[in-house]
C-alpha cells in the first residue's frame, strides 16, 4: 500500500527551478500563464493507468487500469485530492475506506509549455514531471515512472482527475 501511495504522491509531485513563483519585482508568475491557470483549483483522482515495461525484469509486459471505485481494493486508499495553488504550492490528500486521513504530501509545482514540475517535499523528497492536458473538466496527466521498481523509469503512467474550483479565500 505504501509503495502505490509514494508513487501516487509522485504524481503530483514537479521539477521546480524555484520554490518561488514570484518574478523581481514580486509579481506571481504563475498567474500569467494558461497551464497554471488550469492546474489551480482541486483535482479529484478518477482513474489509473499504467503500461509497465518487462514487469519485475521479465519478458512480460502488464497493463493496469484502476478507477477509483478500485483504489481501496487494488491501491489501499479510497480516494486522492490534489490541490495546486497559483502561489506554486500543492497539497495531495489520501483517504481510507473510511474517509479518514492515511497521508498528506506536500510541496512545490511549476508549469512550462504542457508539462507541469512537481516537487515533493514532505513526507519525503521527490521530483517529477508530467504532460498535462485538459479536456473539459477532466485533467489527464502523463508521465513515464518506475512503477514496478525494476530500476528504470520506462512503465507509462497516466491519471485520469476531475476538476473542481477552489474555494475563494478571504485574504
């Protein structure tokens, strides 16, 4: 269960050049740009997708499809939320059958053409990266990954999110 949760929160865990989105004269950069502006809001995990290559460095190649009805059964949680703020912070929640709190990760993510940067900082450091594409209010998000842990970043992974806005605050 905790390897499906460390490599999930590497999902929206991005490559970021800073941990600041703020330009010399304190301007957010994020705010002028298109892929930010869709990645803001909640992103709510609707469906895996994972084409692993040599599974476990056999000849055999595997394909998993889990949608979100499954995670409890297949990945140990019952659901995952993304939240990406325009300030370059994101929170990804994981929550049990019982909707109670299994992990919270935390960090730092960027956007640059159509790929977001992750970075992960809590409850461990990683990084990641993820081609990114919005159709309607369904996000899908892209990237190759270790997956099976054979050492090699060569396994296919794409998540399947819905989006929903973020609640206005009154700062």
């Amino acid at each position: 269960m905790l390897r499906c949760i460390y490599i999930l929160s590497s999902f929206l865990a991005v490559i970021l050049f800073s941990c600041n989105n703020m330009n010399k004269d304190g301007d957010n950069i994020l705010a002028g740009n298109t892929l930010a502006k869709q990645m803001t809001g909640q992103w709510h995990t609707i469906g895996l997708h994972v084409e692993a290559k040599s599974w476990n460095n056999t000849d055999k190649d595997s394909i998993f499809d889990i949608p979100s009805t499954e995670f409890n059964f297949k990945l140990g949680f019952n659901k995952n939320i993304g939240t990406y703020k325009l300030d370059g912070s994101f929170e990804e929640t994981y929550y049990s059958y019982s909707d109670s709190l299994l992990m919270r990760v935390t960090g730092n993510w960027d956007a640059k053409g159509d790929t977001v940067y992750v970075q992960q900082m809590s409850p461990s450091i990683n990084e990641n990266h993820y081609y990114f594409e919005l159709k309607g209010d369904t996000g899908y998000f892209k990237t190759y990954l270790d997956w099976d842990k054979d050492g090699k970043k060569d396994d296919l992974f794409t998540s399947t999110a819905l989006k929903k806005e973020l609640p206005q605050s009154s700062e």
